[in-house]
C-alpha cells in the first residue's frame, strides 16, 4: 500500500477501480468525501463534499469554450481510476518542515459522442485539510486540427450547506492590487454579480469552517468568484480574469491542458487552516535541484519611514549617507537585508524622466541614478555582509529581462520586488512565471507586490518568497484603514493562500484616539506587542523592518524582532476568532515562538501547552505594559512545562509574543527554609 519516507519522499501508489455506480473519493483519514454522482446516459455534471457524514458542499463542473460551450454538457462517462500518494518534501523558507503531501486521487475520463469534441478528465484529490479538482483537456482523436482553444470562461460552482458566516473581499475590476476590506456578510446576502477575491473564507454554524480558492495557477487566469440566487438560495460561481481589452476570452491553450485546481480548504474551524499546507501541495514539484543559494531573513528599506531628518547629521534622501546609515544598521543587529527602491520621495532608483514610480518610455532599470552612489554602495553592502534588494517596475522589466537579471546577480544583488502587476490575467500569469524561471536562473529571489494572491507557485519556484495582495500597514501612511480588526481578518482568509508581505515593523504605536495619517515617521495602530506579534502570527520569509533605524535604537521589543526566525518547522494555531483574537506557535528547531494579538477588545486567554516535546522550557515574554502606554512593554522570564495553562492577558489593540527555549538541565530548586510551610 502507501508507504511515507519523510526525509527521502518516497513514494508507492496503487491504482485500482471500483464497481459502477457514483464515484466516490475519501480523504486519508475518511473524513472528507467526494462524490461525483453519473445520471442517465452516464453524464457527469456536479459533486458533492460531505465531511463526517454530512453533506456540506455541492457544486456543478463547467468549462466554457468559444467553438463548444460548456464542454461537460455532452460529455459522457468512459471509464476512471483511483491511486494513493503518501510522501514528505522539504520547502525552503515554509511554515513547516518536512511537508507530509498525502492525499487520495480519483480520475474520470469522459468522452463526447461527437468524435471531434476534445475528451476530457476531472481529476479529484482527497486531503484530510480538504478537496481539489481540476479539468484536463485532450486532443481530440478524430479532429487533428484542433490543437488550440479558446477558453471563454468557468463557471464552476459551488454551493455550501447550512447558516454561513462569509467573510469576501470584494473587488472593482480584475485590474486591481488586491488591496481592501474584508466584510462579514451572511453568505445568503453576499453581493449579486459582485467579484469576489479568493481566498474566500465561509465559517459553517455548527459545522466546519471552508475556504475556496485555487492552486497551481500555470499558463491561466487567476479565479475570482461571483454570487447569484439559484433554486432560491446563494451560489457562488468561478469567474475568470479576462485577457487585456478582449473581456469575453479568458485563456487560449495548447492540447492537452490542465486547468489550475480548485480548492476547498476545510477544518474544524478557521483558525486551523492556519496549518494547512493543501495549496502548496497541489503544486508540482521543484527542478531547482540546487537551493543553497537560498536565503532568507529580514529587510530595512527607507519608503515606508519618508523622507525627514534623522539625527544622524544629514537629510534621508538621495544620497549614499542613506544607503549605508540603512546598512550599517542592518549589520550591527542581524538584519540580513537592505532594498534599494527610491532615491527620493518621488524617483525611482534608476534613471527615468517622469517623476514618480510609473515608468516612463526612457525608463532604464540598468542605469542607477548617479547621486546615490549606487555601486559605492554595493561594495560597501558586500563588505559589511548585507545582502540588497532592488524595487522595480514590471513594465520597463518586461522588456529586458534577461539581461537585467543577469546584469543584477553580477553585481551581486540577492532579490527584487516586482511591483505594480495589478493583473492576474493569462498574460501576466505567463510573464511572472518567466519572472520567477529566468530569476532562479540568475539565484536571484522574489517577492510581487500589487498583486494577486499566492496560489502555491512557490513549490516549484522556492525563490518566489511571498505576495503582497493584502491591505497592510502602508495604508497608514494615509488612512486608518489597517486596524487591530483588519490585523486579524487577513491571517484566516488572504494569508490562507500563502505567504504575505504586510510592511511589518512600525513602532510609533499609537492607538486609535491619537492616530493621525502620515507620509513621514507614519504611526501604526495598536501596541508595541500587537506589532511585534506579527512576525510570528504572520507567514512570511522575508519580513520587513520598515521603520526608520533611529526609531529602533535602544528600543523595547527591538530584540525580539533581532532574533525572531522568519522560517519554520512547525505551525500550530492554539486559538483565534476571525476579527477578534489570534493565538498561534511555531517551532524552529527545539524553540517555540507563540504569538497573540487582539482587536479593540481587552481579553485574557488560558492556553494549554501540550503540544511542547520537551519537559521543561525557558520562557521569555514580551507584554504591553499598560493601556496608555502603547510603546512600552515589560519583558519577564519565567519556566514553563506542557502539563501547564498558559495565562495571556491583552490590553486592547495588544498583543504579546514569547520565546521558549529547552532548558533539560534546569532541575527542580527546593524551596529555602523560611518558604517551607511548617507541619
């Protein structure tokens, strides 16, 4: 049967088929179900997903082409297929390691009685943190001509059981950054006709909670969903990015073709999707064979912080002074990083005649501008061993990638943000994949800002670190729309896709009565530990440290961010409630991190410890130290055992954050004599 070799990865599989009748595929541990019922003249058109018995999604396949229509409208059912995978990988930079990739599989051929149809297959996978399937296209035997098609959209659908708490993020178009608010909807009144960003997040009463979204998205569109009223009740409907000025065509692909999968995440409630690697195990493989030039780690930049006087005897601005102030800094207290990506307020770091960060037609990524004394500071980075970072534009990218990638890791730059995609059409799918080949060529890393969603990509490319696509701390620079609510929205529904860039690091905490919006030294909202919380509770490999290095210096809770991993063994979520409060730990090594944050509300939390391996554990606590106080903190040591509750009490917008360290050889002290209690 299935065997795992977690270091190794190997794997043994059976195939075998069972009696006619509906399909039906259980996940490893039988919770999950699929099952795809075959009506008269053996046609397949929906599903249904129970969990423990229980029906609790159903949902039709559709797949719209320009020469066919929906393709499974005439299809007819031929013959299918089970197998079983049981194996282990290890992802640089992940949540967890090793990764177990465990699942059950059901495949479905289908044919159509006119012979030049493209046959098609469903292919279905069972997790025990949830199902996916997707659609693969064949050539069609009888009709050699048809190599191509037209893809005009999806159409999937998916209609969830029960009294639902959604969660959507709602979009205005397809061109969009993915950066707004989530709202808390019932899902029978989501918005009609509306797009809907994925991950979307649906919290069954009394039953489980559900997130819908997609994985291994290659040489396609993204997935966005749309609501309607069906049989009198809600359903939503996958709907596919178009393709630039040509809204009814959403994809043209070469047969055969195998769509991205559609994922429904599934657990015994929100918080513990937290845990779930389903995403990136839908993802093929990596060939990068060599990935020890893979580093990761923290980053300073000087965007986020503006441009004003520090007291360091010069202006921020566009000079060296700044690059090396930024370095020097970076060096004297372990952070791995520095990223270059403006020389002023309003200019790129590279030559162009626009002001500003849109690129303009003489726009040369290759030319830095001469007042930053850029290859200076290179050879002082190298010198003082911080690796950098550049911010660029895709657009004047596009253009000339190969060469700037291999005119960047000569001059020995280590990773990029790619900024401003704001699509996620076919097209831009197609180019960012050729971002992240020909940058894995070159061992260059990357991040994409203004940007969709992750969809587990990072598989196959481990030098793609994180996304953006998420409302963060940036917005504060001119509004208060990133709150300690919104702080603890966006871990249980967008970071469910993936990692997430979040611009961590500000520390003029302030809360909400004296927040004003700022370009320049902008406050942040909530406590100094609500902050700090975010490195933890927050996946991400290549965090920022965005705030001025003055703002740092000599300041509470700066040591935890020194030595806080940004890379993981393990993830364990020990509590939360979307909106409201997030309770989560992660191990590196033996150590454990755990992170907690709260919205506006005060809370005390009692957490079991029983997931520690170890008997006992050093414990060093980082907490906020009074409601007023939001900047400060008091930092205690205590010793900590798994047969223990630990007690966490938050100030509101609060958070606290601790480090536990092995401690086997810290015996037991009896207590003095005067502390013994007299018999």
């Amino acid at each position: 049967m299935c065997i795992r070799d977690s270091l190794l990865g190997v794997i043994l599989s059976f195939h075998y088929c069972i009696p006619l009748g509906a399909l039906e595929l259980q996940s490893p541990n039988q919770r999950l179900a699929i099952e795809i019922p075959r009506f008269s003249e053996a046609k397949i058109s929906g599903y249904q997903i129970s969990r423990d018995g229980q029906i609790v999604l159903t949902g039709k396949f559709n797949l719209l082409t320009s020469a066919h229509d929906n393709l499974f409208a005439s299809a007819q059912f031929q013959e299918h297929l089970y197998h079983s995978i049981d194996t282990a990988y290890v992802q640089p930079g992940g949540k967890q390691n090793p990764i177990i990739d465990h699942y059950n599989a059901l495949s479905i051929q289908l044919i159509h009685s006119n012979k030049k149809t493209p046959h098609l297959t469903i292919e279905c996978r069972a997790y025990n943190d949830g199902i996916a399937f997707r659609y693969t296209i064949h050539k069609s035997p009888d009709n050699t001509e048809l190599q191509k098609l037209t893809i005009n959209n999806e159409a999937t659908s998916f209609r969830p059981k029960g009294e639902i708490t959604a969660w959507p993020l709602y979009l205005p178009n397809y061109t969009t950054s993915h950066e707004g608010k989530y709202e808390q909807s019932p899902f029978e009144r989501l918005h009609q006709n509306s797009l809907i960003a994925t991950p979307l997040l649906l919290e069954i009463k009394n039953g489980p909670a559900i997130a819908i979204t997609e994985a291994a998205l290659h040489g396609y569109p993204g997935m966005y969903l749309s609501a309607s009223k069906d049989r009198a009740s809600t359903v939503v409907t996958s709907n596919l990015s178009p393709l630039p000025d040509r809204p009814n065509e959403k994809a043209h692909v070469q047969l055969p073709f195998s769509t991205p999968w559609r994922v429904i995440m599934m657990a015994d409630n929100a918080g513990s999707l937290l845990e779930s690697n389903l995403v990136l195990n839908l993802n093929p493989a990596s060939t990068i064979k060599d990935t020890s030039w893979l580093r990761f780690g923290k980053t300073t930049w000087n965007w986020w912080n503006g441009f004003y006087p520090e007291p360091v005897g010069f202006d921020i601005g566009a000079n060296y002074a700044t690059i090396k102030h930024y370095i020097d800094f970076c060096a004297d207290h372990g952070i791995d990083f520095h990223a270059i990506d403006c020389a002023d307020e309003n200019l790129t770091w590279y030559q162009q005649s626009a002001p500003g960060f849109a690129p303009s037609p003489d726009a040369d990524i290759l030319k830095p501008r001469p007042e930053i004394e850029f290859f200076r500071a290179l050879d002082y980075a190298k010198a003082r061993k911080v690796g950098i970072r550049l911010w660029v534009h895709w657009e004047p990218l596009s253009s000339r990638l190969e060469d700037a990638f291999a005119q960047y890791a000569e001059w020995g730059v280590e990773g990029l943000m790619v900024d401003f995609l704001d699509r996620d059409d076919q097209e831009m799918i197609d180019w960012s994949e050729k971002v992240l080949k020909v940058a894995a060529e070159h061992h260059l890393r990357i991040q994409f800002h203004g940007a969709w969603k992750p969809t587990g990509r990072r598989r196959t490319y481990p030098n793609l670190v994180n996304h953006e696509g998420s409302l963060n701390l940036e917005y504060l620079k001119w509004s208060e729309d990133c709150t300690p609510e919104h702080n603890l929205i966006v871990p249980f529904t967008r970071m469910l896709a993936g990692p997430m860039d979040y611009h961590l690091g500000g520390f003029l905490n302030v809360l909400p009565d004296a927040f004003e919006a700022r370009s320049a030294h902008p406050m942040v909202l909530g406590t100094r530990c609500h902050h700090l919380a975010m490195y933890v509770a927050y996946e991400n490999a290549v965090p920022m440290v965005c705030d001025a290095p003055t703002a740092y210096i000599n300041q509470p809770g700066f040591d935890f961010i020194q030595q806080v991993p940004t890379e993981w063994d393990e993830t364990r979520f020990l509590a939360g409630e979307v909106s409201d409060f997030l309770v989560i730990a992660r191990r590196k090594g033996q150590d454990w991190y755990i992170a907690a944050m709260t919205d506006s509300s005060k809370r005390s939390l009692k957490i079991p410890l029983n997931f520690l391996s170890q008997a006992r554990y050093k414990a060093t606590r980082w907490a906020d130290h009074s409601p007023t106080t939001p900047s400060q903190l008091n930092k205690t040591s205590q010793i900590l055992i798994p047969q223990q509750t630990l007690q966490i009490d938050l100030q509101s917008a609060g958070g606290q954050v601790l480090h536990l360290t092995p401690n086997p050889c810290l015996l037991y002290t009896s207590p003095s004599p005067r502390d013994r209690t007299r018999s």
